[in-house]
C-alpha cells in the first residue's frame, strides 16, 4: 500500500472548473485560500472533455488547472475521469449499453450508462487512465489519484447478453463444473436443472419467484464486475503512479449491493461518500453509523470523507436544507469517529445540469451566506484539529455486518416481508449511541479479540468458519447477543437442518421448531414489560435459561429471549422485535455484563466519542440538543467549540474538542 502522506486533516471537496468560465478560476483558488481548503477532487465527470473524440486527448485546460491549484497551495486528488462514459462511446457501441432484468436498454443522458462487463468499455477506460495517468504522474498537485466515482451506483446490474457471457465466466470460476452449480442453486426443484453453460443466464424477468441461489450469486458476481473495473484501474495506475489509490465507497444503508469488506485491499485508503436522509430527525445517528462502518471496512485505520453535504442534496423528494451549526456537526461527527479528511459535493454550486439544486461550499449566492461563513469556520476548526490525525477510535463493541447476509435476507419467497437486514441493526446501533458507546462494524471474519461485547443482528447467510470464531470469542469470555433469522442458511442460501437458528444452535443453547411470524401492525407482550411485534418463533430451550416468555400472541409461554452460558462467557439469542425501550433495556444489561462503558457519562443526545494514539486521547462531545450542558473537565485541553471556565460549557448544538490528560477527565450533566 502507498502511504497516505501529509499532517493535516483534509478539507476541500469535488472541483469542476471544466463547468465555469475560466476567469473564475483563479476566484476559486483565492475563496478556497480564504476558506482553508487544502484538496479538492478534480476531473471526476471530465472524460467526454479529456477525450472529446476517440484516441484524441486534450489536456490543456486541466493543464492550467492542475497548475493555479498548485500555485495556490491546493493539493489534487486527481480523477482516473472513468465515472461515466462520454456520448460517443455509446453511439460507436451500443452494445456497451446496459440493460434492465425486462430487457429494457438504459440510454445515455444521466451517467455510468455503461455495462460492468463491457470488454469495449474496460478498454476505452483503461486507454483514458493510461493517458491522465502518463501525464500527471509527477504533477507536483497530484497527492491521490481517484478511480472513478461511486462505481456501481446507478449499473450495479446488467443482464444484457455480454453481462450473461461474463456471469458463465463467473459461475465456471467459482463451481468448477455443473454438478457443483446445480447442487449449489438446488436446480432439483422446479425442473431447473442445467446441462449446459450456455444454458445458464442472469436472473431475468421471470413468471414466478426466481432461483434464490442464482439470485445470490448474479448479486455476488455484479459486485465482483464493479471491483473487476476498480482493480484494472488500479493496475494501470500503479505502473505510471506514486501516489495512494483510492475510491469513493458508499458505505450507508442506502446502498447495497456492492461488497466493500472485499473491496478494501484494493484501495490504500478507504474513502466514503455519505448524505443524510433529510426527513429523517435521527440521522445523526445513520450518520453516526455509516462513519463507524467506513472505519470497520478500513480496518480500524483512518479514512476520508469524500463526498458529503454543506446542505440540501438535489435527489431527495424533499431537499431540506441543513440548519445553522448543522454541517459542522455533520463533518466533526465524521472526524471523531474516524475521518482524517472532510470532502464536500462539491465546491462551486453548479448553475445546470441534474445537480444545480445541490448544495455546495460555495453556493449560488456566493461567499456572502450562511454556508460559506460556516465553511471557514469548519476549515479553521480542522486546522486546529491536525494533530487528530492518524489516531483511533476506541470501541469495545463489534456489531458483524455482511452484505451477503443482506442480500441474502432480502430475497423474495421468505416468510415476513417485514425482516429487513437493516433493521436490528439500525435498533441495536441507536440503542448504542443513546448509551454513549461506539461500535465498529465489522465483517464476521474479523479477529474479535479485545471485543467485550459482539452484536449479531440477523445475520441470515453465515459462514461455518465465522461462527466458531464467534463460539471461541463467548467461550474465552466475551458476551455475544444473536437476533432471529440468523445462522438459518449456508453460503449456497441451502436451510441449515435440524432447527433454527441453524449454525448457532449450539452456541445459544436453543432450538426453534417453527417460525410464527406476526400479520402487519400485530404486537405481543412479553413477561418481563417489553413489547414486540413483525416476528415470533417456537424455541426451545437447549441449555440455555430463559429471561422472558410471551404473554399473548400465538405463543404464550414460550421464550422470547435466553442467555447461554458457554465457558466463560455468555450468549444471548433474541427471538422477537424488541421496541425501542424494550432494545435500549436489553443493551443496557449487555453493556453491564460485559462491563463496557461509556466514553463519557453523558445526558440525552450528547454524542460522546473517543480517539487515542500511543500518548493522547482526545475526546469529542457533540450536542444535538437545544439545551446547553456542563462537562467538569479536569486537566484537559480546549481544541475547538464551546468554552472552559473551570468546566467545559457546551451550548445547544455545539461541538467541542479535548485533549485529555486523562481517560476519564469527563463527567457529564445537564445544566440545572
């Protein structure tokens, strides 16, 4: 891996000159001077520019570019410009156009109007990378070369004819022969078996319920093309370039079908794009998140924030703007849980095209507003906070988060539309983040030593060696808590016989005969107060003790929830949907056992978050409430936000920055 150089945390966002007059230009470096700006992200949407015609290239514009930044001490992350194909390539080839499961062909006039799987379109890329590549490389403003853009966000999925040939490839690869494949997708069932591979195509519009395991697989392989182009790339690069490699992912409960855990050593930096869900009043907590994600994917390392929003996006039905103080919580919300860079979309608003309506660094009223204000003030309070850089995030909590198990779970033909994959985990999460905890979200291969307490939130498809991993973490100590619909299937989405939850039978000590999922707005009541609703289920207890039994529903008297004891640690299986009160009660008693702590005592809707390197610890405490709260502070350092006067007054909405003497410097309440 390349080393991600400098010692200052990144501040600056997508640059796109190319779409203003070039008088502008030098605007531009002058407000991002003012505004403490020190990358941008350049020619990311460029390549019809770069290569107006095919194999003829004109650079002098980006020349000039490229050259004023460096001037004015703005450094590039400079774009491979692959992100979307220009208008010619589609008109020379068609068939590079991608296609819908009905059949439909999706035309140029957005973007990423390309099949994954295209052999033209891999070598048009791979002819433009080679050509940006060859004559930047040694640009003293390149410190990061940029594949693409977002691969996979809008043609995750082809099934046209080429996407078929490159499917077969796939499926040869991985089975080896027909017998293995037809024993994997079950093609017993239904006549479906296959006796040739020409047979064999993309899960396409069919009459009925698709094969499940042909669907899985079409997911896994889609994922794998969109890697198969970030990988060429990167090929290219690296026999031109010095410089770190990296991509923006989007890691976020809005996109699904890219596998970014595999995607992770193809990079030298993960890099994340991440936008609120305006109508959501909690989305602090998606993107609270969504940043512990990023850094699971990153292994624990430090990452950057691509892309996010000063305020409004332009793609939501409602675009609400972001309210004064609200971006900087945003974007320091991002650094305390890992970020060591804070990019935007993008720096100019642009005047047409699809994203006018997007928000911007500077926006269309132009440097005298509300955004760009708060903007220098953001890029003061990240260079006050350089010395962040390269530090951790403490966690003493791992939630396992696959996204096989996500596409797996969210098949058709399962018995409760209403399991989602994202559901436990959002509940479990927010029930964290309400107790002051930080997680990393990680994949269920990773090493859990030095974990106290593994969530496992329906965790549908699992791997045999990933539960004995989780076996030998509760056996040496830990505290492990498994939610329904898990461990039910293998990798070929094949039942695991002998009774649910299958693969973790053995480790919760608990056996379930049958499902009895709950009709649309139906609840039961459980022993100990809690109530539940969407999923209930037939356990029987198998060793482990019982801590609550339904009251009512079509299963009074059976177990809800259970603790196993299994050596010296304890696992603990949630048979229903707990509500919001019933799941923080059930944290709390895991954090309890478990003996994990917050990183502050903190009152309601004050995120508190804690990085450390080898001799200091910094503790960010951000308030998202409209009420002013006192930390006593002891020993500490003010780096950024509120103001000390024997303690730490942070008033409603703000955010502040300690350098901490000691870990447990902090105690928080509410002013009276």
């Amino acid at each position: 891996m390349r080393r991600w150089q400098g010692d200052s945390i990144y501040f600056g966002g997508d640059y796109n000159p190319e779409q203003w007059p070039e008088e502008t230009w030098s605007e531009d470096v002058d407000l991002m001077r003012r505004a403490g700006v020190n990358l941008v992200s350049v020619g990311i949407f460029s390549w019809a520019l770069l290569e107006p015609t095919p194999g003829r290239f004109e650079f002098g514009w980006l020349d000039r570019v490229l050259d004023l930044l460096h001037d004015g001490g703005i450094q590039v992350d400079l774009a491979t410009a692959t992100a979307s194909s220009p208008p010619w390539l589609a008109h020379a080839h068609p068939e590079t156009l991608p296609r819908r499961a009905d059949g439909a062909i999706l035309w140029p006039g957005g973007r990423q109007a390309y099949c994954p799987s295209s052999p033209v379109f891999r070598e048009r890329s791979l002819e433009l990378v080679r050509a940006v590549a060859g004559r930047y490389a040694e640009h003293p403003a390149v410190v990061m070369w940029h594949v693409s853009n977002e691969l996979g966000c809008h043609n995750v999925h082809c099934y046209c004819d080429v996407s078929a040939e490159a499917f077969r490839v796939w499926l040869r690869e991985r089975y080896g022969d027909l017998d293995r494949l037809n024993d994997a997708w079950g093609t017993a069932f239904w006549s479906q078996r296959y006796g040739d591979w020409a047979e064999i195509n993309p899960p396409r519009a069919a009459l009925t319920f698709a094969n499940p395991t042909q669907q899985l697989d079409f997911l896994r392989f889609s994922s794998d093309e969109q890697r198969a182009q970030l990988r060429a790339e990167r090929e290219v690069l690296q026999t031109l370039v010095r410089q770190p490699i990296t991509t923006n992912f989007m890691i976020g409960l809005g996109v699904k079908h890219m596998d970014y855990h595999s995607w992770a050593s193809d990079v030298d930096l993960v890099s994340n794009d991440h936008y609120l869900t305006a109508a959501d009043p909690q989305a602090h907590l998606g993107l609270a998140l969504a940043a512990d994600h990023t850094r699971g994917v990153a292994g624990g390392d430090p990452w950057l924030l691509m892309e996010h929003s000063t305020s409004a996006v332009n793609w939501q039905p409602r675009n609400v703007a972001k309210l004064p103080g609200q971006m900087r919580r945003n974007s320091l919300a991002h650094v305390a849980r890992g970020a060591d860079g804070v990019l935007f979309f993008q720096w100019r608003a642009s005047r047409a095209g699809a994203e006018k309506f997007h928000s911007a660094l500077v926006p269309h009223a132009g440097p005298d507003t509300k955004v760009f204000r708060e903007v220098c003030q953001l890029g003061a309070d990240l260079k006050a906070l350089a010395e962040v850089r390269g530090s951790r995030v403490d966690a003493d909590v791992a939630i396992l988060f696959d996204w096989e198990a996500w596409w797996g779970v969210e098949l058709d033909s399962h018995p409760s539309a209403d399991v989602t994959y994202a559901d436990r985990l959002n509940a479990l999460y927010g029930s964290l983040w309400r107790a002051g905890v930080t997680a990393d979200i990680v994949h269920p291969s990773t090493d859990l030593n030095g974990y106290r307490l593994v969530l496992v939130p329906t965790l549908y498809l699992v791997r045999d060696a990933d539960v004995a991993a989780l076996h030998r973490f509760v056996d040496a100590g830990g505290t492990a808590a498994v939610t329904y619909f898990s461990g039910i299937v293998d990798v070929d989405d094949h039942i695991r016989l002998g009774g649910y939850p299958g693969a973790f039978r053995e480790l919760l000590g608990v056996r379930t005969e049958e499902f009895f999922p709950l009709r649309e707005g139906e609840q039961v009541h459980l022993d100990d107060g809690s109530t539940a609703d969407v999923w209930t289920e037939w356990v029987h207890p198998d060793g482990a003790d019982v801590l609550a039994s339904y009251t009512d529903g079509p299963l009074p008297g059976v177990p809800a929830l259970t603790r196993h004891r299994v050596g010296d640690g304890a696992a603990w299986y949630v048979g229903t949907r707990l509500d919001e009160p019933a799941t923080d009660r059930l944290v709390a008693r895991l954090l309890a056992e478990a003996d994990v702590r917050p990183a502050a005592s903190a009152p309601s809707g004050v995120e508190v978050v804690r990085r450390r390197d080898a001799d200091r610890t910094w503790l960010f405490a951000i308030n998202h409430t409209d009420t002013e709260v006192r930390l006593p502070a002891r020993g500490v350092e003010l780096l950024t936000g509120g103001y000390c006067a024997g303690e730490l007054a942070l008033p409603a909405g703000e955010v502040a920055v300690v350098r901490e003497d000691r870990a447990d410097a902090f105690a928080v309440k509410e002013v009276p």
